[in-house]
C-alpha cells in the first residue's frame, strides 16, 4: 500500500472514531448527574440552579448539546471547564507535558528491564532462574497499581525517607511514580519477550545461522531479537499510549499533576467539558501511537514491505 494512501486512510478512519468516542462519551458523561448541582450544591435553590443549567446550556435537549459540542470540536476548542471557567485546551496543553516525562521515564525503566529478563529466562528455559522470572511476571501483572503505588511510598519515602512521596517536581518527585507505571509494563514485556523468543530461538533459520560459525551474541542480537521485536513493540506502544493517557491512579496516588489526576477532578466535579476533553485527547494519543507502530511493523519486518 502506498504511504500516501496509507496515511489519508488513517485519518479517515480516526475521524470516524473521535465522532463514534465522542457521542458514545457525551452519552455516558450525560449519566454522572447534573453539573450545577455540583457547582452550587444541592441547598442552592431551584431559581440558581436552573440558571447555572442554562449557563452552561444543560437545560437543552441531547441531541442539541452534542451538535453544538460537535461545532465546538470543529474549532479546534474543547470548551471552558465549568469549575475554574478556563479553557480545557489550555489546562490540557499545561499538564500533558508533566504526564509526558513521567510516561518516558516510565518506559525507560521498563522497555530495557522487561526485554532483557525475558529474553534471559527464553535463553535460561526451564531453568530455576526461568521459573523466577515467569512467577514475577504474573506477580507483576496480577498485583494492582494502587496497591504498589502505596506499598513503594510507605517504604521508600515514608520508612527509609529516601524520596518525597508526592507532588509535582523534578526527577525526584518522578522516580516513585514512574517506577510505580514501570512495574507492570516490565513484567509484560518479560512475559511477551520470553514467549516470543522461544518461539523463534528452534527455528530451522537460527540453526542455520549457528551452523555458519556466527557469534552466539550476533545469533541473539541479529536474529533472535530483530525477528521478536514486533510482539515486543506492539505491547511497547500500547503501554507508553495507556501511560501518555494520565495513568490516572498513579498520577493521583503520588499528587502528579498530568492529565490522568486532572480527570479524575473533572469526574469528580461533574465538570463535562474537562472528563470529555481528557477521553478525546486520550483517543487521539492512542491512535497516533498505532500509527507509529504499524510504521514501525514496515521498518522491522521486510515481508510487510513487500506486502505494501
């Protein structure tokens, strides 16, 4: 397939997906209850509470509310947040960079760590350090973020007093948190890496290269690595694209200010404009970084190439 083509298709495609997230979204965020309520409180009297509604233009039907939000969408705005009257644009543009290094960060213990345990334990196969290694993973895995976000703080800040347990700083402020994101990514990355190496490493090709007198290290790097990256990429992708989207528990746990905590307030608050400019925003992220991975299936693997 063309590049060309195959880019213009994208963009149609995630066109139609921001209109079907949008009105799902709408739908769905209509159903947290009413947002002047939450802004004035329930003893304002009705006389307030219906102006704030038609302020805000809550008071019109559905399907009138989501045509102008459309309009609004169109602008390339997002509208005011009902609680602090700013722009969701702006406050998104402000916090998206701290989710960003955070996100990095993130990948930069886990992508390194994760790769190479599991590519160790798929070399070291039904060894006692490969039972090690896949009873951690399902460890990592299985045990929740809040639950290792508390556990890390309690021992790391508030035991050992080694770093702050929260707020929003320099480096840091970020190591706890992004060793919180890190943990289950890197025990995915093992298992997918561990996996897909032991599915290429008996192969009649490596046998081949072996047998050709090439370096066991070139045999790893140049062939067993190079043909398990894609599993490995993919996974990479859909983690920094979940990451680069707030890691909302993390980001709350540890006082982070990223888009995932800004969320959170906005569900919250019943602040619409701030829940439904986080999810789009999230929407796009994700679909830009499948993009780069499927860009990167047609650098990694020549029979894609030769397909397009």
């Amino acid at each position: 397939m063309n590049f060309a083509v195959f880019i213009l298709k994208k963009l149609f495609i995630t066109v139609l997906i921001l209109l079907g997230i949008a009105f799902i979204t709408f739908s769905l965020v209509k159903q947290l209850g009413d947002p002047a309520l939450s802004m004035v409180g329930e003893r304002a009297s009705p006389e307030v509470i219906e102006k704030i509604r038609k302020e805000i233009g809550a008071d019109r039907p559905f399907l009138e509310q989501y045509v102008n939000y459309i309009k609004l969408l169109t602008k390339g705005e997002l509208g005011r947040s009902y609680a602090t009257k700013k722009e969701v644009k702006k406050e998104l543009l402000a916090k998206f960079p701290n989710t960003m290094k955070l996100a990095l960060l993130a990948m930069l213990f886990a992508v390194p760590v994760g790769v190479g345990l599991g590519f160790w334990a798929a070399l070291k196969r039904n060894t006692v350090f490969d039972t090690f290694i896949s009873s951690a993973t399902i460890l990592g895995i299985s045990v929740p973020v809040f639950f290792s976000g508390l556990l890390i703080m309690l021992l790391i800040s508030l035991k050992f007093k080694i770093l702050p347990p929260s707020g929003t700083g320099g480096l840091r402020f970020m190591l706890l948190p992004a060793l919180t994101l890190s943990l289950p990514a890197i025990a995915t990355l093992a298992r997918v890496s561990r996996t897909t190496v032991l599915d290429i490493i008996d192969m009649p090709f490596i046998k081949t290269a072996r047998a050709k007198g090439l370096t066991e290290m070139k045999v790893n790097l140049a062939h067993i690595l190079r043909n398990a990256l894609i599993p490995i990429v993919t996974v990479i992708g859909l983690d920094f694209g979940s990451y680069l989207n707030g890691a909302v528990l993390t980001e709350t746990i540890f006082g982070w200010d990223g888009i995932g905590r800004f969320a959170v307030e906005g569900i919250m608050k019943r602040d619409y404009p701030v829940v439904m400019g986080t999810i789009l925003l999230g929407t796009v992220i994700f679909i830009f970084i499948n993009v780069l991975v499927d860009i990167s299936y047609h650098a990694l693997d020549p029979r894609i190439r030769s397909r397009g």
